[in-house]
C-alpha cells in the first residue's frame, strides 16, 4: 500500500514537473515541432518514465535533466531570435518542392520526398491536381504550404473517344515509369500514352518525371531537368 502511494505522489509531481516545463518551453512548441523541440520533448517523455519505472531512484535525478534540457531549449531559442544561421541550423529551412508550375526534382532528392508524399500531402491540403499548384513549399515542421494557380488554363480534352473516367487525377509516369494500374483505369495501353506523350514533343517515358491525368482531359507533365 505504501509503494502504491509513493507511485501515485510521484506520478502527480512528475506530470506538474512535465506540463511546466512545456510551458516554460512556449506555445509554440505546442503548435509545431521543429527536429531539435522534438529532440528535447522526447528526452524529457523518457526521463519522465524513468523516474515511475524506478522508484528507489531519488526525484532529483529525473528533475534536474528536465530542467536542464529546458534551460538548453530556452536559451537556444533566445538566442536563435538573433542569429538567422543559428534557426537554420536548429530548426532547418523552407524547401520549395514546386516552383512556377514545375516540380523540384532536386529539392524533393535532397529532402528524401518521394510523388507519393507530394500527392497526399497535396491532398491533405484539399488540392487534388498538381497542374492547379504555382508553388508548394516543405516548411521545417514537415508542414506543405500550397499557392494554387491564380488563372488556371485548361487543355483540350484527350481526344479518343474510349476515355471515360470519373474520379481524382491518375499518376501515368511516375520518376520515368508507367503507372500500368492508372492505364487501366482509363482502358488505354501504353502505346496510347506514348503517341500522346509524343505529340507533345516527349519521345520517351524516361524524360518524363510526373505525368498525370484528370476526368476533364487536362494533363500536367513535367520533364526531368
């Protein structure tokens, strides 16, 4: 009965001793996490858990981490508020995925940001069709901020006559390859896309890094660069 009384006084002190120290850490932190808040609110999660886990440790080795990751985060921040190479280095930078219409190749590379995560997260944004993004930048929380097209020009509908689809625009080339499950969907083949790709002037599916498709006819295809 006793231990249980220990444990629960401790769990009461740790949890006051947790929900002050994100608060001294500032709203912000609440809101969005940069890698080095996240780093330090992980740190104080397991320290936390150290201190309930074993209750022959004394309280001040559990607190005094704490405070002392605190203090760290603090003053970093005070002193990031100064010094723009010290917030790039702490909390990183914006990344421009899209720029003017066209995709970053580059940037997505460095960043280790695949179509796929371009195309939830465009979603996720309630912003269904690449072709209607002017720009889309990667902030450092992992965040996407989206700029739609202010005057959207549309393409003629694809002109043969066994394309019927309803529904979200289809990927058909990916990084250079054929997505054949989007092929199907429409009923076309790959000689279909080819001999559209080629009346576009794009002789090969390999120079083509995003191609997509939507129920209108609009295509949006940007070349490897």
């Amino acid at each position: 009965m006793e231990m249980l009384l220990v444990l629960f006084f401790r769990t009461l002190l740790v949890y006051v001793v947790v929900f002050l120290t994100m608060r001294l850490m500032g709203k912000r932190e609440i809101g969005k996490l940069s890698l080095f808040d996240l780093v330090i609110s992980i740190m104080i999660a397991e320290i936390a858990v150290f201190v309930l886990e074993d209750l022959d440790k004394p309280l001040i080795q559990g607190i005094l981490p704490m405070l002392t990751l605190v203090l760290v985060q603090v003053f970093i921040a005070l002193v990031s508020l100064k010094s723009q190479k010290l917030r790039r280095l702490f909390e990183g930078q914006p990344s421009p995925l899209i720029e003017h219409g066209h995709l970053n190749r580059e940037e997505m590379r460095k960043q280790r940001y695949n179509l796929d995560d371009l195309l939830l997260q465009l979603r996720e944004n309630k912003v269904l069709n690449v072709a209607d993004v002017e720009f889309a930048v990667l902030e450092p929380s992992g965040k996407l901020t989206v700029q739609q097209k202010t005057d959207k020009e549309e393409e003629p509908p694809c002109p043969p006559p066994s394309f019927r689809y309803e529904g979200l625009p289809l990927p058909l080339i990916m990084d250079g390859k054929v997505q054949d499950d989007s092929l199907k969907k429409l009923d076309q083949t790959r000689f279909w896309l080819k001999r559209e790709l080629q009346s576009r002037g794009i002789k090969d599916f390999k120079e083509v890094f995003f191609c997509s498709l939507d129920h209108r006819g609009r295509w949006f295809i940007d070349k490897k660069r």
